[in-house]
C-alpha cells in the first residue's frame, strides 16, 4: 500500500528547528520558531501553572472521559475572558463555547462548522497569514482567498485595499481576522479599523472568524480584545478560535476553545451540537488536562493575579525587546527599523532579502524563516547587539551587490 507514496517536503519551521539543532556554534541564535522564550533562552513552565498542577494532582478523582465539548467550567471562563463579563452577547444567551485541541483545533472545528451551515462559503484570509491557516482551513474543504493586509514597505497595514478586496465577498463568505498580535506581521487593526469592518461584514452579510492566538501578548489581556468585544456587539454571528497555548504556556498540552455567537440561543445551541458532532468524527474528545489548568487558574483569584503578572512578564519582555533592537540596529548601522516597535507580539518582518537571510545563517548562524519573520521572544541580552550588527552586515554586503 505505501509503494506509491513520496516522502514530504518538511515543514519549513520543523526543517529551521533541527538545522538550529545541528548547529554547533556557541553563538547561534533562534528567531524561528513561534514560542515563547526568557531572556536564557528557556520557554518554561508557568509559576501559575505549576501551582495548578500540583492542586489538580492533589483534587482529581478521575480521568474518565469528559465528553465532546470538553470542561465545561473552561468554557464559560474561556468565553468570559474573550467576551468580558458583561457583553451583551452574553446576557442574551448567544454564544457558547467548546473545547478543542489547542487553537489549530478551534480553527479546524470552526471549518467543519461553517462547511456544515454553508458548503460552498469562501474563507477571507490576510495576505500574508499564519503559514498553519491554509492547510488547516483547506483541509476541511474550504476555499481560500486573499485580501491584502500589510504593505511591506511602508509597514503599515493596506487597509483602503484590504476593503475594495472585501467588497468582492459574497454574502456568506467568511472573513478571518487575527484577534491581535499579527502572525506574521505584527500590524494589528486599530479600533476605527474593527468597527469599519463591523459595519462591513454586517451589510455584505460575512461571517467574522477571529483568530485569537495571543491574548495578552499585545497591549494587555484586556485590550488585546477590545476589537474582537466591538465587533460581537455589532453582528448577529461570529466564531472565535482561541489558544491558551501562548498565554498560558502550555503549547504541548494543546489547549484552545471556539466559540460560537449565534442570532439567539436556539440557533446557538443547535451550532454547538454541529460542532460537538463534526469534532466526535475527528478527534472525538479534546485532551483535559490542560483546560483542567487553565479553568483552575482563572477560578482561583491568587491563581489568577499570579497568572495576570507572569502574562505582563512576557507581554513587557517582548514591547522592551521590540524598542531595544529598533535602537541597537540602529547604532550598528543597519538603518531605520523603527516600524518594529510599532508593531506588536511575538512577530515581525525584517523586511530583508533572501540573500541577506541565507548569510545571516551560513556566516552568523542567526536562524529566521525565508519570509524574514522573526520571532521577537528570541532576543536576549546576551545576543540583541550581535544579532544587529550581524544584519548591518548582511544588509550593507547585500546593498553594495545591488540587492535589496
Ligand atoms: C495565528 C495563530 N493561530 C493559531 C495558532 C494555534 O496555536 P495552537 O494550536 O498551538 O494553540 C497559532 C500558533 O502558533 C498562531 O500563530
């Protein structure tokens, strides 16, 4: 049976992390791969979550089955944390919540949904997007189509071409958005910006779907999902896939929700039993334990402050990071890349050639990936002048061989 099968081209990340692997200079440097990492180097296991763990070690009485929709104490915080509290989507009973296999999940889940209420809908994806958003929506039979985001030389988002592109959707498409935090671009929509698409999607009839990989990551859990809040209050549907695996830390432990906003309750509810049915054919029931840990957390308000304080942490650690390479590339020389300290989250482009990125790997074993993407989180102390003067050389070598 597998005769006739070729091998794979490896995934260009997975490909970057082992060539990383295999690197043995001292000075090597990863602005790869998506995660998390400390000033050592280290993507560690949360204080908060630690503390967690050991209370669930100690409480739980059983790992049986939880079902299709997953824990239900983690959903409805999930859903409070996306929401607030006091979204009127809330009070009228119009949104519920399940649990899935991490954001991928959530993504995948929302596919099969939308599949099941609209087969032949499009999907809106920003030009560029997160590299994972093609094979996992395409994978539940969805077509992809492009809208223009990012202008990559003047940094900033296209958003008059983002609209004229929109207005070729037709009513039933769906128009996926990036809660925040931009993968891979680091260009998030300004609240002017949610509420014309607000308006937008309500008069063209589209479904938003909102990725939400980053909460906290931004400007702060709470801001981070004031344009996601203002669009829920405006249309009468709406899907959110959301991770906790950047926030929380907890990536392996694949953990994420969808949430589903409905016209009313009815509506909703029959959604969700879509959902919980398409998911019952694919991974049936979604992983515990990491939801167990988030719903600890975000019910225990010691839990939660620490939680709050070690997102601050991170979200702090990358804005300084952001400012400090914008300044250190500077003072080597490499010219004015004060666009990045504009941007926000894990992720920017340099801009740079392919040229410029393959030297930066032979000659300095700076490792990013060809779109020139780099991870901000993987900047330290010890490596941001390195790493800077490494690409004033690069850029200056390929300047003065005419490439840009
Ligand atoms: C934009 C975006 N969406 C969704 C995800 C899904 O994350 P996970 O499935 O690991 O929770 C990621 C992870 O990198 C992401 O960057």
């Amino acid at each position: 049976m597998f005769n006739n099968l070729k091998a794979m081209e490896p995934d260009p990340i997975l490909g970057l992390m082992s060539a990383f692997g295999n690197d043995t200079n001292p000075r090597k440097v990863d602005l790869g791969v998506g995660v998390y990492k400390d000033d050592a180097g280290n993507t560690p296991v949360l204080d908060s979550v630690k503390a967690a763990e050991a209370l669930l070690l100690e409480r739980q009485q059983t790992k049986a089955y939880i079902g299709p929709a997953g824990l239900e104490d983690f959903n409805r915080l999930m859903q409070v944390m996306i929401l607030g509290p006091a979204h009127p989507v809330l009070a009228g009973s119009r949104a519920a919540t399940i649990q899935t296999p991490g954001g991928c999940g959530a993504l995948r889940a929302g596919a099969e949904l939308i599949r099941r209420a609209r087969p032949g809908a499009k999907i809106w994806v920003s030009d560029p997007t997160w590299a994972n958003h093609i094979p996992l929506l395409g994978s539940a039979g969805m077509e992809i189509v492009q809208y223009p985001y990012y202008d990559s030389v003047n940094k900033v988002i296209s958003f008059d071409a983002m609209l004229e592109t929109l207005r070729l959707a037709e009513a039933g498409d769906v128009l996926l958005l990036h809660g925040c935090c931009h993968n891979p671009c680091g260009a998030d929509l300004d609240l002017e910006q949610w509420q014309v698409l607000a308006e937008l999607a309500l008069q063209r009839d589209l479904l938003p779907f909102v990725d939400l990989a980053y909460q906290g990551f931004g400007e702060g859990i709470e801001e981070d999902v004031a344009g996601l809040r203002l669009l829920a209050s405006r249309v009468p549907e709406m899907l959110v896939a959301s991770s906790c695996s950047k926030n929380f830390g907890l990536y392996r432990d694949r953990t994420g929700s969808l949430t589903v906003v409905a016209r009313d309750s009815g509506q909703v509810n029959n959604a969700i039993s879509q959902v919980c049915s398409a998911t019952r054919g694919i991974w049936s029931m979604p992983p515990d334990h990491g939801a167990a840990v988030v719903a600890t957390i975000l019910s225990d308000m010691g839990l939660r402050a620490q939680w709050e304080a070690e997102v601050a942490t991170m979200r702090k650690r990358i804005n300084d990071l952001r400012t400090r390479l914008v300044d250190s590339l500077a003072s080597a020389g490499a010219g004015d890349f004060s666009f990045i300290a504009r941007e926000c989250g894990m992720f920017s482009f340099l801009g740079i050639s392919p040229d410029s990125i393959a030297s930066l790997r032979r000659e300095f074993s700076i490792y990013m990936v060809d779109s020139s993407r780099i991870n901000v989180a993987g900047l330290s102390d010890d490596n941001i002048a390195y790493v800077s003067e490494a690409i004033a050389t690069v850029c200056r070598d390929s300047r003065n061989s005419g490439q840009v």
